[in-house]
C-alpha cells in the first residue's frame, strides 16, 4: 500500500466520531491552518453543491464565516432563500493537527453523509465534484 493510500485509509477509519446516532463527524486533516481546511473545502463546496443532480443538495448555499477573530472558522450550510435562518450543517476547524468536525439537523442524514464524504475526498485529495470527475 502506498503511503498516501494509508494516510487516506486512516483518515477515513477515525473521521466517524459522535454519538450511537451517527449525527456528528470528525476529520483530522494535513492542512496548514484550520482557515486553510475550510477554503478548501469552501472553494469545493461552492463549486460543486449548487450544481449538483441531488436535489438536497443544490438547495443549500455555503456561507463562509472564516474570520478566526470571532470564534472558530466555520462553514454555515443553509437552504437557499433563508439566509437570515440557522445552518443546517455547521462545518468547523480548529487545533494542530486540524480537525474538521460536522454537526447540526443535517448531519443525521443522508444528505449530511454525502456532504461529509465530500468533504474527506476535498481534504484528502482533488477538488472534484464527484469521485472520478
């Protein structure tokens, strides 16, 4: 197995953390700075939510709030039209090494699964919309 493939293998394996109910998840990524983790993952998202086949999912905007003076740099997801509402996904980093955590109403889901899974893919290799774009 080549190194990069183990590094990605671990990733994977220690990024579900939470509770018996799966509603939260927990990353440790190679990333200079938690703000560094989430443009990446912002510039992704962006890109790739909006204009995905999955109804869920391009009902969301992505609002970054990466301003570290105000708290931990986070990544609001919210339905499109209610930009005044609550996130229904919170995207967080923060410590050396990073760790990118999930949680809200959506991360129970679904939806919140794949948004997850998107975001390990985008932390640990390309910014491809989907695997094998």
């Amino acid at each position: 197995m080549h190194a990069r493939s183990a590094l990605v293998l671990l990733l994977v394996l220690t990024s579900c953390v939470g509770g018996p109910s799966g509603d939260s998840f927990s990353l440790h990524v190679a990333a200079k700075s938690p703000v560094a983790a989430l443009q990446r993952i912002n510039r992704a998202g962006a890109q790739c939510w909006p204009r995905s086949p999955d109804a869920d999912l391009n009902t969301l905007h992505l609002v970054p709030e990466l301003d570290t003076r105000a708290g931990l740099p986070r990544l609001l997801l919210l339905r499109k039209g209610n930009a005044e509402g609550l996130p229904v996904l919170v995207i967080e980093a923060a410590g050396s090494p990073v760790t990118i955590s999930t949680y809200g109403p959506l991360a129970g889901t679904p939806t919140g699964r794949r948004v997850n899974t998107d975001i390990t893919r985008w932390s640990t290799g390309p910014l491809a919309c989907r695997d094998g774009d």
